[in-house]
C-alpha cells in the first residue's frame, strides 16, 4: 500500500476538503474520509477523490452484531477504496465476516480494500481505559491482545499508537499492517490525543503508516506542513 502520510480529511463538506487538497496541489496523496465528511458528502465524494488519483482510507470504524457489518462491508467494497476498518472490541467473529463482505463485495478484477481494526483510540489513556472500559489490565496488554485477536481473525493490520506499533510486529508479523494516528510536528498541540509521536519517531518505533490530520490542516501553510511531514517520516530531516 502507498507508504504516503495519511491526511486526515476532517472538514465539514467537500468544498472545505477540495479547497485544502488544491492547497496541497498534489496528485496522488492517501487521504482519509471520517465519519464527518462521509455522512454529509456520500459516496460521491469517494468518487470524486479516486477521479483525481487519490488512495483512500475510509474511517468508519463499523461496530456493529456480525450480520449487519458483514452487510455493510459489502458495500463499502463496492467504493473502490483502499482501506477500511472496524472496531476489534466487536469481536472475532465481526472481524471474521466483514473480511468476507468486503470480499464478497469487491467487483471482479479489482483488488479488496485492505481490512484493519482499531485497537484502543488513540485519544484513550490507561486511566480511562481501566476506569471507563473496565479492563483491568494495561493499555498494551490491551492493544496487544486486540492486534492479536485481529491477526488471528485474517485481518491486514490495526490502527493504533506508534508507541505499540514496534511490539505488534513482533507478535504478529513485519507485513501487518500498523496504522498509526496521534502523530504530531514537535511543538503542535495535542489535541484530544492522548498518544502521541512525531513522524519520525512513529517510523523508528515501527509505524507501517501514519495518519496526520490538524499538525497539516490547521496549520498556516498547510503545503509547508506536510513537505515536513513527509521529510521526517522518510527520514530526510
Ligand atoms: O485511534 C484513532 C483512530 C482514528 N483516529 C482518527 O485519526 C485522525 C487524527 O486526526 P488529528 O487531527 O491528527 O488528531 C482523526 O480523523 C481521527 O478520527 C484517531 O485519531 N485515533
């Protein structure tokens, strides 16, 4: 999969997110639907996206009884984007069959969007992990078995924070897939992210992708932003 910075299209409509990629005036970036623009835009502006050259992680993160994901990932196939997610807490047998609809759902002679589950949101702490989940271990115990449970489940890979991304390869495989949010330049503010690295840092520990939203978006010079961005994470800085 295109070893690009994932940006984080988190705009409110596709004027907004046009308006930032002709910023950016690049031809094939990896950028990421959310929840926000896909529900007010629609497939549409997928459309559009791949008319333009771009690769697409569309961010659902489905969580839902089997059946019903199972269904949803059909149609989510049938898009032509190039990676798709759930959630891991909903459980083997979710993971299982929403592989089987985005296969079931892919047309003939396209390629199946890759498959990843999120672990634990990077915007989560151990405090609230143990507190508000009631899980009583620590929070890489808790990715660590969720990355293990969607490996096992014939998954691509998982979304995490690069601070897990290193032991993950290292219990699953080196090709798993370890797609990280919670990435900030130096001196940016967090946010609501509680995990956080820089790109470069995110690449030494073992990020496979990272995703970057407002350290580019929001920035002055948002072109600036990510040709920094893209510098650290090849290692060129
Ligand atoms: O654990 C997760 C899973 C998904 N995200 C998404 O990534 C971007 C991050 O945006 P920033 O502005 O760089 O914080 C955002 O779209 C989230 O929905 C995540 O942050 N953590």
């Amino acid at each position: 999969m295109l070893d690009k910075p994932i940006i984080a299209l988190d705009f409110p409509n596709k004027e907004a997110a046009i308006d930032f990629l002709s910023e950016l005036n690049s031809q094939s970036l990896f950028v990421k639907v959310g929840m926000e623009l896909f529900y007010q835009e629609g497939a549409s502006f997928i459309h559009w996206l791949k008319s333009q050259g771009h690769y697409i992680f569309l961010d659902l993160k489905l969580h839902d009884i089997p059946n019903t994901v199972y269904s949803a990932m059909k149609v989510l196939a049938s898009l032509g984007v190039d990676l798709v997610n759930v959630h891991a807490a909903g459980g083997s047998k979710m993971m299982k069959v929403a592989l089987r609809g985005l296969e079931e759902g892919t047309p003939k002679g396209k390629k199946r969007p890759a498959l990843i589950a999120v672990t634990q949101l990077t915007s989560t702490s151990e405090q609230q992990m143990q507190e508000e989940q009631l899980i009583k271990c620590n929070l890489n115990e808790s990715v660590l078995h969720y990355a293990k449970l969607a490996y096992m489940s014939g998954l691509d890979g998982v979304v995490c924070s690069a601070h897990e991304a290193g032991m993950i390869a290292e219990i699953t495989s080196e090709s798993f897939l370890r797609v990280t949010p919670g990435i900030r330049m130096t001196g940016d503010s967090s946010d609501d992210q509680i995990r956080i690295v820089t790109p470069d840092q995110a690449r030494q520990i073992g990020s496979t992708h990272i995703v970057i939203g407002r350290s580019i978006t929001k920035a002055n010079n948002p072109k600036l932003a990510y040709d920094q961005a893209i510098n650290l994470w090849e290692r060129r800085n």
